[in-house]
C-alpha cells in the first residue's frame, strides 16, 4: 500500500559523524560549542538512551539510504538484529508494491527538498509479516551540506486496527438504529394488517360454511388461501418488528437442523445440492423452533434463487466467541452461528447494507416479497442474537444467524 505523505517544510540543520566513524554509534556527534566529540560518559548516555527506546525505531541513513546505526526498538518492531541491518538499504523494509511506485526514493527527496517527511504505510518484518507504521524522516545536513537523515518509525498496527473496530461498531450501531425504527413503523402496520385479515378470514369461513354452490366455494377457497398468504407475510412482519412472543424452548440446532433437511431439499431444484455440517457437542439453545426452521427455510429459498443455473447450498453450525454488533462495548459471549452459504451470483457490496429491511429485495419484480431476510433479522435480534451476511458479486453469499448459548447450557 503506497504511502500518503504529509509533508512540512522546517528546515532541519545538525552535526552528524564523520563517515569514517563506526556507523553504529548515534551518539557519535561533535559538540557545537566547542568544535570537540561529545565527552565519552555523554555519548554513552545518549547511545543507552536511544538503545532503551523499543517503542519506535530509530536509526540514520546516508544520503542514499544505507542503514548506519539501528536501536532496540528497530530490533524489536522489524525483527532485525543490527548486524543484519546496518550496510543495507531501507527499501527492505517497504512492500513489493511500495518499492515499484519508487516510495522509498521518494520519501527522502520530499524530506531533502521540504524539510520533513511524514506519512503512514505498511512495512515489512524480517519474518515476512507486516505492520501498520507511522514514519517519520528529517533531513541532517552539515554546514549546508546533506550528510544523512534521522527516521523514526512507529508500530501503530493496534491503533489502526481500533479505529477499524470503533467503525465498524459505529456502522452497526447506525444500521441498528435505522431498521429499529424501520421496525416500529413495520410493526403497527402489521398489527392493523393483521386485524383487518383475521376479520376477513372469518368472514371467508362463514360464508364457505353456509354456501353450497360448488362454483362460489371455489372462489372462496381461492380468496381464503390469499387471505392466508396476507397472515403468513403479516407474521414475517411480525417477527421483524419484534411484535410476536416467540415461543422459546431449549434445543439442539442440530437437531432442529437434521429434522427440517427433508423440507429445506424440497424447497431446492434438482439442479441443487445441499448438505449440513455441525460442530461436535454443541450445546443446547433457548429458541423458538418453529421460527427457526422458518429462517432456515427463507435462507435456503434465497440461495436457491441466487443459483438459477445450480450450485451447492453448504449448512454450518459452530461455536462462536463474539460480541453483539449493534451493541456498544457488549462484552463478549457465547454463540451459536448457523451459517447458510451458496456459490451463486452473490450480493453487490452497495446493496448489502439494505438487506434485511422489509420489503426491499435485489430479486426482480414479483419473484419475492423482501421479507424473507428481515424475519431472520427479526427472529435472530428478537432471540438475543444477531444476522449477519457477507457476499460478493459472482463469489457467493453467507449468512449467519448467531444465537445465544444460556449460561446453564455452556
């Protein structure tokens, strides 16, 4: 990854040793007030304390970029004892690609030309591993003549990885809030929905039950098994907006998974395969079975729908050690992850943020409802738990319901 440089012109002007002197020393410099090398106890002092610094690597280059003395903490960060180091140019500790766009070359004419280099990039270890640095290079010059330059280099790997975290967690905070307010209003629509239906498919069963005529019971079937397709979507809303108990009993996944496999093969072409793997001795979950199989179910359909010429739908249940998302600083704990994963077509990364709201679906017009992802968003957050997809274009799509394991099952 090329380094972003961020430069400031400060002229930096400072005595530095003699090229005939041992390269390894730092402490090497001539006394400015008297023209003198530093007293030995000084130059001591000053070596013992750039060699206790572990934290940032510090050493000079010359004016082409050979290492001439190293410190503990470039021991340390880069893996490097300073016998392997010294002699040898500092492109070795930039990336292939950093050393093709020429940034090491680079990073010493901005620090010639404008006092200072500053930038961050990833770096090279000596085992071959890579970390994330915050690079400092300033100019040495010797009465107006460039002799070298001091670099200071800092892991800030841990840093950029929490930052990474705390934005992640932050999205999915604003993600939570979005559908949590997407599900209030979902859910008193559902609950007139579902009132108006019930009185509808009341109405249908009296009439049926005081109609002879074959021809009207034929359309009244037919609107009966329309008004129970508008209870089933009415259900799925819900189940999102966590407006239906859930009925939960303790469970083995497995189980439950191994019970419904004969329904979940039916819902798939031929063209098809599917197959479930679990852990070993998984323990048993609080949840409501019958919501289960029904995410189970919308999974499977999806994937089957995402694989129109064939392919293989891959069921996975494992032990998992994480925290809730859309939580802020949940503390970690224990989940079950049922994952359903397809080699189809997969989800452009632009759409994914959007679906498990209801009703939006990327199938086209009157090949699904949009429901199917959020009742498993509905049923795994209302459970204790989360969902979770992850997919990209021609590569497949997963997605993994984490439920909670009780403390007393653990």
């Amino acid at each position: 990854m090329p380094d972003t440089s961020k430069s400031a012109a400060r002229p930096h002007r400072s005595a530095v040793p003699d090229s005939d002197r041992d390269p390894a020393h730092v402490g090497d410099v001539p006394d400015s007030g008297t023209g003198g090398q530093l007293p030995d106890i000084e130059e001591r002092q000053l070596k013992r304390l750039i060699d206790g610094v572990i934290d940032f690597a510090i050493y000079m280059l010359d004016t082409e970029g050979y290492v001439r003395s190293w410190n503990t903490g470039g021991e340390r960060i880069k893996g490097y004892a300073g016998d392997e180091v010294i002699g040898t140019h500092f492109s070795r500790f930039y990336t292939p690609d950093d050393i093709a766009s020429d940034a090491p070359a680079r990073s010493l004419r901005i620090a010639r030309e404008e006092g200072r280099f500053a930038a961050e990039g990833w770096r090279v270890r000596k085992d071959g591993t890579v970390f994330h640095a915050s690079v400092v290079i300033d100019p040495i010059w010797q009465e107006d003549v460039l002799v070298g330059y001091a670099k200071v280099t800092r892991d800030i790997t841990d840093r950029l990885e929490h930052q990474e975290r705390l934005e992640q967690s932050r999205d999915a905070l604003l993600q939570s809030h979005k559908l949590e307010a997407v599900g209030k209003l979902t859910l008193g629509l559902a609950h007139d929905f579902n009132n108006l239906l019930n009185i509808i498919i009341n109405s249908l069963e009296l009439v049926d039950h005081y109609t002879m005529q074959p021809k009207a019971k034929k359309h009244l079937q037919g609107a009966m098994r329309a008004a129970e397709r508008g209870a089933l979507l009415t259900r799925q809303l819900l189940t999102f907006g966590t407006g239906r108990v859930l009925v939960s009993e303790r469970h083995s996944v497995a189980t439950v998974i191994h019970d419904a496999m004969d329904t979940l093969r039916r819902a798939c072409h031929d063209s098809v395969t599917l197959h479930a793997r679990f852990d070993d001795d998984l323990p048993g979950i609080d949840v409501d079975r019958e919501q289960l199989e029904a995410a189970l179910l919308n999974l499977v359909s999806n994937s089957r729908d995402a694989m129109p010429s064939g392919g293989h739908i891959a069921i996975t249940a494992t032990l998992r050690d994480c925290a809730l998302p859309h939580v802020a600083d949940a503390p970690p704990g224990r989940f079950i992850c049922i994952q359903v994963s397809d080699n189809g077509e997969g989800i452009p990364v632009e759409y994914q943020a959007r679906v498990f709201e209801p009703f939006y679906t990327t199938k086209e017009v009157g090949k699904g409802s949009g429901l199917g992802l959020s009742q498993v968003f509905g049923f795994a957050r209302q459970s204790g738990g989360f969902a979770e997809l992850k997919s990209a274009s021609g590569e497949g799509t997963t997605v993994s319901v984490c439920l909670p394991v009780p403390r007393d099952s653990e």
